[in-house]
C-alpha cells in the first residue's frame, strides 16, 4: 500500500525533488519487542498516562523518545529513510519526462502485439505502441496484465487501512513497528492480520498501521480492522488513547505468494520484463528495481541475482527443467 511515509531504498535521490520539495528524510525506525497484556507493561509513569495521559511531554519527549508501553526489547535503525509516495512518483515521472519518456494516463493496455511468441508492443484502446521490450509494472494489477500476455503471475491485491489522527504535540519523532509486524508480512494466511506501526508527521498528525488481509478489490471500509488498528495504537503508546482519529484510508498492496517481488524477463513471453510484487515495500525498492530492470534491458550483469525473482518460478516445472541465473 502506497501509504506516507513508506521506507525508502536509495532515498537520497529523492530527497529533494523539482520546486525545492523534500521527498525524502531521514527518521529512523524503531522495532519493540513486547510481553503480557497490552497497556500493563511500565512503572508509576505508565500508570499515569493509562489514567489520564499526563506526564508525556517531559524529559522523555524531550529526549526524542515515544512515550508508551515500556517496551522488552528495542532495535533502533537510525539510518532509515522515508519518503511521501505520492511526492516521490511526482518528482519520479518529471525525470520520465525530462528524459524523453511519453506518458500516457487513463489509457489501460488491452492486449499485447505479437511477432509469433515474443511480445512486440501492448494495445490500447486509442492505439498500438510497438516497443523492442514491455514492462509490466502493473503493481496490484500485474497479474491481470500478464494474463493477457497467457502467462500466471500470482499477484493478488491485500487490502491495508491506516488511520490518521488529530494534530498532536510533537511526542513520536520515529516510526516504531512491533515487531509482530515481521510475522504479519511474513504470514500467507488470507486472514485479517494485524501489528501496530505508528508514525508522527510534520503536520502533527499520526499516521497508524498496519493490517493485511486479502480480499480481492473490496474497498469497503472494515470497522474490525479499524478497531485492531486503534488498539494496537494505544497498546505501543497509551497516550493516543483518548485522540481523535480525523479519517482513515485503505489501499491494495501487490502481494505475491512467495512474499518475493517478481523481477526480470518472462521466458514464457519473450520481450516480456516484470516488476512487480513488492506488497509494502514497492516505494522502498522502486529505485533499487529500476536499477537491475535497467541492467537485465541493456545486456549488463545485474547489481544482485535476479534468480530468486525469476516470473516463470509460478510455473509447474518439468523434471529436467533447467533455469539460467543472470
């Protein structure tokens, strides 16, 4: 899900895009570790602020640190970067366009040119664009592209909220994950799963997440997964407890069944290239992407091996099936 304030891989490209706009900062991510009951963990202070939230704007906000639950176990990564998806895709297509590349919005691809087995192009409905190499980078809707190219890409969308609360005080300066997080993205359960990760903005506001669920395109609402959401929020900072929440929004991260994203050339379709399958982190890794897709196009030996990433590993394989490593 393309939500604010994604982690980025290669920020420092997009920290600062066209007009003086920052995309991109460094934050720094803390992951906690927890035990027992939510909002039961910590001393006379955590009692105070279970109470009535007082006492969490002293020496501990001061410090930078996120007054909640006293947490087990933390690791703090202090290098990380985040960046405003929507800013950053922005600034992403103005260098498209800087550098010659045509954009062509509200016109789907309806099928693919063909010279025998190789892809040679893709149909809209308005025209037919010939092109030496395609590549889908349909997100969500790969799967549903690589169809009509007749190969079986497993990307299927997995529904996410995040709520957005009132203005607050400047009290949480990183993003702090539990680390249940991990097992959530981790899990291959349909299920609606669910782990805290909690986020200030510059606004003031903040940004509360995660679930996953899959549920096809059901953009409906889902009261239960907003309410997992709030209370997770309140079990990592107690504070948050009596805020208000000003609106919620839901999106579809591309997942893949592997939970590893799809990268590299179709042998199924040749001419054909994927990027796709990132789920969460797609914003993170679009830049690091680009860079092997870019290498694999012009014949260079990619930064990292692609194998793993390969589209055709969907596919039932023949006994002597032999796959080449690029």
């Amino acid at each position: 899900m393309a939500g604010p304030g994604r982690p980025a891989a290669g920020g420092r490209h997009l920290r600062r895009g066209g007009r003086g706009r920052e995309q991109g900062r460094t934050r720094g991510r803390l992951w906690t570790v927890h035990s027992g009951r939510p909002g039961q963990a910590g001393g006379p202070a955590a009692r105070r602020r279970r109470r009535g939230g007082t006492g969490t704007r002293g020496a501990a906000a001061r410090r930078g640190a996120a007054p909640g639950r006293r947490p087990r176990g933390r690791l703090p990564v202090p290098q990380d970067m985040q960046v405003q998806p929507m800013l950053a895709a922005a600034h992403l297509l103005r260098l498209a366009r800087r550098a010659g590349a045509t954009v062509l919005p509200h016109e789907p691809v309806t099928g693919f040119l063909r010279d025998g087995e190789r892809v040679t192009g893709v149909r809209t409905a308005r025209r037919a664009i010939p092109a030496g190499s395609v590549l889908n980078a349909a997100g969500t809707w790969a799967g549903q592209l690589a169809e009509l190219a007749g190969v079986r890409l497993p990307v299927a969308p997995r529904r996410g909220f995040i709520l957005v609360t009132e203005p607050l005080p400047a009290i949480i300066r990183h993003k702090v994950y539990l680390a249940d997080y991990v097992a959530d993205v981790a899990s291959g359960s349909a299920a609606l799963q669910s782990s805290p990760v909690v986020e200030g903005t510059r606004s003031g506001t903040v940004l509360i997440g995660a679930t996953r669920e899959r549920v096809g395109f059901d953009a409906a609402m889902s009261l239960p997964a907003l309410r997992r959401l709030a209370a997770g929020a309140v079990q990592l900072f107690p504070v948050l407890r009596d805020v208000a929440v000003i609106r919620a929004y839901r999106g579809f991260r591309p997942y893949c069944p592997d939970h590893l994203p799809v990268i590299g050339p179709d042998p199924r379709a040749p001419g054909l290239h994927h990027a796709c399958g990132h789920e969460g982190a797609g914003i993170g890794l679009s830049l690091g992407t680009a860079r092997l897709v870019a290498q694999v196009l012009v014949g260079d030996r990619p930064d990292l091996d692609t194998y793993p990433f390969r589209p055709e590993r969907f596919a039932p394989r023949e006994p002597n099936d032999q796959h080449r490593r690029i």
